[in-house]
C-alpha cells in the first residue's frame, strides 16, 4: 500500500455522489492509503463514507475534517463506530475547531474555546470507543454515566487535528493520532514536525505515534502549465474568500501574495485573483506542473518528515483528477 492519501472531489466541485465514489474506487485501484471527505458547505462526511465503505475493500476512510461544534462528542463517536463497523475497520477521524465564521454564522453556535473543546472531544471518543460506559467531567462537557450500547470492533479509531496555529500543534503531539495540516510552506514544515515530535515526546509518548498527514494542493498534467493554473484557482479561493487562511498566509510570509489576490477576488474578477497567486506561493505550499515533477514534490515532503501526504486535487475535469491521482499513486 501507498503511504499517500487524497482528498476527494465532492459537490461543491460539481461532482455528484456517485461520482464521488468513482474517485475513491480509483484511489483504492492505485493502492492509496486513504481517502479523506470534506464537510463544510457540502455534503454529510459519515454518510458519503458509508457509501464508500461499501464499494472499496482496503482503503482507510478519513473524515476530512468534520468540526467539534455541530456533533456533540458522543454523537461523534457513535458515527465513528458505525463507520467503522460498515468498513470492517477502516476509519479514520479527521477533526478540527474550524472557524469562527463557520460556526456561529453557519451553524448558530458560540464559537467559544476552541482548543479545550478540541481536547475534550478527543478525550470523550477515546472514552466512548474503549468503554461501555463513560463518566467524564470537563471544563466545557460533562457526561454521567453515559451508557454506550452500540458495539465497536475497536477499541481505538485514530483521531486526526487539522491544526495550524503553535498551542493547537502541541496538542496534536499530547493527544491525537495524526496531524492533518492545509497549506504548510514546504519552508515551515519540518519545524512544525518537529515540534509536534518534542510535544508528543513530552507527554510521554512514543513521537512516532503521531502520523503526519499534511494535505498538499495537487494537479498533475502532461501540460504543466494548466495544471498550476487550476491549482491557482484553488489557492485564489483560500486567500480571496477566506479571512482566517489569509491570516495564516500572511504570518508565513506572503503579505504581497494575499493583498494582491484579495483586491481581485473583492473586485468580482476570480480569473485576475487566480493569476496573481505567484508562483513562488505556489511552490512553496503546493504542487502543480507536469507527472514527474509532481511526484519529486511529494518525495520532498517525505524527507521533511510527512508520513502520509495527502493529495488534494482542485477543481479540474475529471479525467485531470484521475490522472493526478493515477500519477501521484506512483511516486
């Protein structure tokens, strides 16, 4: 098996559930790792996993991410176990704060303590999946006597953190099975591992326990330069449209690349906002160009300390998306 993942297209890419999992059975075709479905805006994740664990055999289903607001812990770790029963053991737990934005405009919820709640729902799914009854009592969830009568077949699904920001990062090495990163500089990345190792080292654990699972924006075509334009197109979106990632790449270093690409996006022009994400951004957080230099950009991540990237296709034809995934499968 391929230690590579990917991330599905979906329908806010215009690709309907049966499509969806046409993509997942590629993936599994090419011996990936794992596949991984995003919850936003779009579809339900469980749901389309459950659809997916009934046509593949191997590949592990990853939620890509699912909030810590909309599920309440136990409701998260019911849907893990069922999950995880329809797959015959092949969940994977993807899960993050999300935004402020996201939660309280979307979802209608206090966007309140984020971390904790991160951590406490790690905690209350572990409990959940171990134990047949849960007592825990917390700063933000307390549980009595909660009566599990649902059967799991293991004792422990790996729960993946999509953090980004220093404390979020350490708590991945305290308490989580994975880190799931977007939009790490190819420059960041190994000082981040590295801290997620010392933190993990720290709390008494073994560092390697925690998989490093960075989600790398992908298209592979034999015409190069049309892939980095649909990769441009994605990373426009990221920095146009979304106030906390242009934050991030702000801090990172990319001041010039976020002014420049949110004047375009704020004037209604998407084509201009794309072309103006410079090359530089795009190799430093993505990959984008022709089949063989894609694979030595993912080679590179391995040697940076990823133990599992995960392909993150933009919005592109579908035979592009196949054949990104075909290409990437083989590095």
């Amino acid at each position: 098996m391929n230690k590579i993942g990917v991330r599905l297209p979906d329908e806010t890419y215009g690709y309907d559930v049966s499509e969806i999992v046409e993509f997942a059975k590629h993936a599994e075709d090419y011996d990936y790792h794992s596949v991984w479905v995003a919850e936003l805006q779009g579809p339900n994740g469980f749901i389309i996993l459950g659809q997916i664990a009934s046509e593949t055999d191997e590949i592990g289903l990853g939620t890509g991410i699912v909030n810590v607001y909309s599920r309440t812990p136990a409701l998260l770790a019911m849907s893990v176990a069922t999950l995880d029963q329809l797959s015959d053991g092949r969940t994977l737990l993807g899960l993050a704060a999300s935004s402020k934005v996201t939660i309280e405009q979307w979802h209608g919820i206090e966007y309140a303590r984020p971390l904790r709640r991160v951590r406490e729902t790690i905690e209350i799914v572990n409990e959940a999946m171990a134990n047949q009854r849960v007592d825990y009592d917390g700063d933000i969830f307390t549980l009595e006597n909660y009566p599990r009568s649902y059967e799991t077949i293991r004792d422990h699904v790996p729960i993946y953190n999509a953090a980004l920001g220093p404390t979020n990062r350490k708590l991945t090495g305290e308490f989580a099975d994975g880190w799931l990163p977007v939009h790490v500089p190819r420059g960041k990345f190994e000082e981040f591992v590295g801290e997620i190792r010392e933190s993990a080292e720290n709390a008494g654990r073994d560092p390697q326990d925690v998989t490093i699972a960075p989600y790398v924006v992908a298209c592979v075509d034999e015409d190069g330069e049309r892939a980095r334009d649909h990769v441009r197109g994605l990373l426009s979106f990221y920095l146009g449209a979304m106030d906390y990632y242009a934050k991030v790449f702000r801090e990172f270093g990319f001041a010039e690349d976020v002014e420049a690409v949110r004047e375009a996006w704020s004037a209604g022009d998407r084509e201009e906002a794309a072309h103006r994400v410079s090359d530089e951004l795009l190799d430093e957080i993505a990959i984008g160009g022709t089949p063989e230099e894609g694979r030595e950009k993912l080679r590179e991540y391995r040697e940076l300390g990823a133990d599992v990237p995960i392909v993150y296709p933009p919005k592109a034809p579908r035979e592009t998306i196949e054949t990104t995934i075909a290409e990437l499968g083989s590095y």
